[in-house]
C-alpha cells in the first residue's frame, strides 16, 4: 500500500502528491464530460427529437433516479470493498454508455427512449463513482490534508463545468448533436485512464468493519446515523430541500431560454457557463470565510445570504437581460460549491471511515434522492404554467432551504466539531469506533 503523502511536505498537495493529482484530473475530466453533456443531451432532444418541456425534465430526473433505487445499499456494499476499483468499474461503464448515442445514431436505433435508458443507467455508475469517490479521499491523503484537497477539487470541478457547459452548445452548433456527445465521451476515456495510474492501493475493512450483518442491517444503521446525529440530519434535511428546487429550475433551464427567452443554443452553453464560474468564486472563497467567521456561521452564509441573487434568474430577458441569468446564477452556484467543501469535509473528518460509505450513501440518498423529484416537478410546473412562472417558483426555493439550518444546533456555533466525542457531538457515532 502506498502512504498518503504526509502535510510535512511543503507546497501544494497537487505539486506533493501524485496520486492526488490524477484524482484531481480524473475527476475534472469526469466534471468536463458530465457538464458538457447536461447541455447536449437536452438540446439533441430538442434539435433532433422535438422534445417538450416535460421530456426534457424526464431525462434529468432519469439520470437522478438511481439515488432513490439503489442509493441505500450501494453505500453498504462500497464499504465492505476497495473504492478505487469501484470507482473504475463506474467509469468504465459510463464512457460505454455515452459511446451507445452515437453508435446507435449511426445505426438508425437514436430516439428518445434511448437517450433516457442511457441517462438512468449513467445515474446508476453515478451513484457507485460517487460513495466510493467520497469515501476514497480520506484513505488517499493525510487528515490535515483533506480541507486543501476538497476545496481544490470542487474549485477545479466547477472550472471545469465552465468548460463544458460553454462547450456543450458550441460542440452542438459546430459538430452536430451526435457528433458533440462522441466528443463528451472521449471526457471519460481520460478519467478512467488517470484511475488506473493511481499507485495507492486501500487496506481491504476488516472482516469486523465488513460484516455487521445481513445488508438490510447495515442500511437501516446507515440511516439511524444520519437520524441520530444532529448535524447530519440538519445538513441532509437543507440539502435535500434544496436539491429539490435547484433541479426543479435546472430541469427546464434549457426551455426557458431558447423558447421563452429565445437565445441559441450556443448561447445556452455560454450562459450556464457564466454562472459556474460562481462556483470557483465559491471554492476560493470557502476555506477563508470559514476560518474567518467559522465553519457554522459560514455555511449559514453561503446557504441563504449568498444564494439570494438566484431570485433574479426569472427577470431574464433576450439581449442584456441574460445578464441577470448570469449573475443570480453565478452567486447560487458560488453558495452551492462553498457549501459543499465545508460540509464534506466535516463528514470525512467527523464521521468513523469504515462507516462513511453507508452514512454517505444514506445522506445522498435524501439530497440525491429529492433531485428527480425536484425534476419531474419541474417539468410538470412548466407544462402546466408555462416556464417563466414555474421558475419563479422553484427559484424562490433555493434560499428558503438555508433557513432549515437556523432551526438546528448550527444557530449557536461558532464551528463545527472536530470529533464525535465533542460534548454536543452525537454518541452514535462515538460508539460505532
């Protein structure tokens, strides 16, 4: 097994630490294929197949509903094995789905129904890349490493959503809608290959750590975690609210702009590009705001002060006004990123690592499992009362999810703690070491 490279090393944990960096690739080409393809799938189904507003939802909640199905017992199944290879296999089998459009295009077999299978079976290696993923980094770099590494993956996945999102409607007008997803697929072929170049190899859980009983067992003591423990609850119960309505607007973002606000599709890639780079605003700006006000207060922040500008999303009109798009978007994304790199590194600091693969998978399942949900409501509110209305509802929920937090311990911190065994820390988890 090889080390996690050790903080006494000077520099950037990029510059240190190899294995670190082609995670870091991986997961930035990984980001660089799924942003990109956000785009394109929409607009192909538009372009080519003339979808509606509710087909177009469809397949974002598609891609979301393997969460519900098997979020539960995939988080204890990645815990009883090593995450790379689980990581691998998810990739793999994402790069040979997105392949499929094409091929199936070129065949005469392209139609909306396969666009949809492929979505629901990408969720599904989505699901797995994304537990392991979680669980993967706190074994692959030191503890007092996890803050840099978790700040620079998401700032670099959010640059990378810039890439791709911008790319995705250029690919479509330049290379066509198949052509531009056989372009995304080639995102993939690198991830996978950065995986494979990684020389850290897990210690195998422990026969103890592996076998607490039959998977039924381990999924309800993954939820009972997540119940029992007041942090988590708080946070998971935020963040599946929000989810809800950050996938209700996302799900019919593309409809509202070229059929109500009338840009191209173009346009569309450089739009939602625009308001990622709120992200890497937020993954600058999440480790520094957190030291300075503290963890607790920080998140409260980011969650409904810094979101509160999405409001002007459904102000958007053709010409300048996509500015407002940009802007309210930009500042959402910017709270979403911070938000997530001060919570997921309390989980992987606070929560026991032979755990963390249930207790990741039982707290995705709710903030995941609200996203095809938040889809299909989406869609529906745009069938029934036209685009425009149903964003300014599904908007105005985003901030609301962050007052939830005000209702919970995180009201009278300072920080979050270090350790289960901090004084208002929950003794579940302290007795599950």
């Amino acid at each position: 097994m090889t080390a996690a490279v050790s903080t006494a090393h000077p520099g950037s944990l990029l510059r240190r630490h190899r294995d670190f960096r082609l995670l870091w690739v991986s997961e930035v080409a990984g980001k660089l294929g799924a942003s990109a393809t956000s785009v394109t799938m929409p607009l192909a189904a538009i372009a080519m197949l003339s979808a509606n507003t509710f087909q177009v939802s469809l397949l974002m909640a598609a891609t979301w509903l393997p969460w519900l199905i098997i979020g539960l017992p995939a988080g204890a199944w990645v815990d009883r094995l090593r995450k790379r290879p689980v990581m691998l296999a998810a990739a793999a089998v994402s790069l040979l789905l997105f392949l499929t459009i094409p091929l199936a295009a070129w065949v005469g077999l392209f139609s909306y129904s396969w666009l949809l299978g492929v979505s629901l079976l990408a969720g599904v290696g989505a699901v797995f890349f994304q537990v392991a993923y979680t669980a993967y980094l706190p074994s692959l770099v030191d503890k007092a490493d996890l803050a840099e590494g978790n700040a620079k993956l998401q700032g670099s996945a959010s640059a990378a959503q810039i890439v791709g999102l911008g790319g995705g409607g250029f690919l479509i007008q330049v290379a066509g809608p198949v052509n531009g997803l056989l372009t995304n697929a080639g995102t993939f072929a690198v991830s996978l290959a950065c995986l494979l170049g990684i020389r850290h190899r897990e210690v195998l859980p422990t026969a103890k750590q592996r076998t607490h009983g039959a998977l039924v067992t381990e999924i309800r003591e993954g939820l009972r975690l997540v119940a029992r423990d007041h942090w988590f609850r708080s946070f998971t119960l935020a963040g599946a609210v929000a989810n809800l309505f950050l996938v209700g607007y996302q799900s019919i973002l593309v409809i509202f702009l070229v059929r109500v606000v009338g840009v191209s599709a173009g346009t569309v890639g450089a739009l939602v590009a625009a308001t990622s780079a709120g992200g890497i605003l937020g993954a600058f700006a999440a480790r520094r705001i957190a030291t300075w006000m503290g963890e607790a207060r920080a998140i409260l922040f980011f969650a409904i002060v810094v979101t509160l500008p999405i409001l002007l999303i459904p102000l958007t009109f053709p010409g300048p006004g996509v500015l407002l798009y940009a802007l309210g978007g930009m500042f959402a994304s910017a709270g979403v990123v911070a938000n997530n790199i001060i919570k997921t590194g309390f989980l992987q600091r606070y929560c026991p690592r032979h755990l963390l693969g249930r207790l990741t998978a039982s707290a995705s399942f709710l903030n995941y499992g609200a996203l095809p949900v938040g889809a299909l409501i989406g869609g529906a509110l745009g069938a029934a009362i036209g685009a425009r209305p149903a964003m300014w509802i599904l908007v105005s929920g985003v901030p609301v999810a962050g007052l939830i937090l005000l209702s919970s311990p995180i009201r009278n911190r300072r920080d979050l703690p270090e350790h289960p065994t901090e004084p208002d820390a929950d003794t579940n988890l302290n007795n599950s070491r």
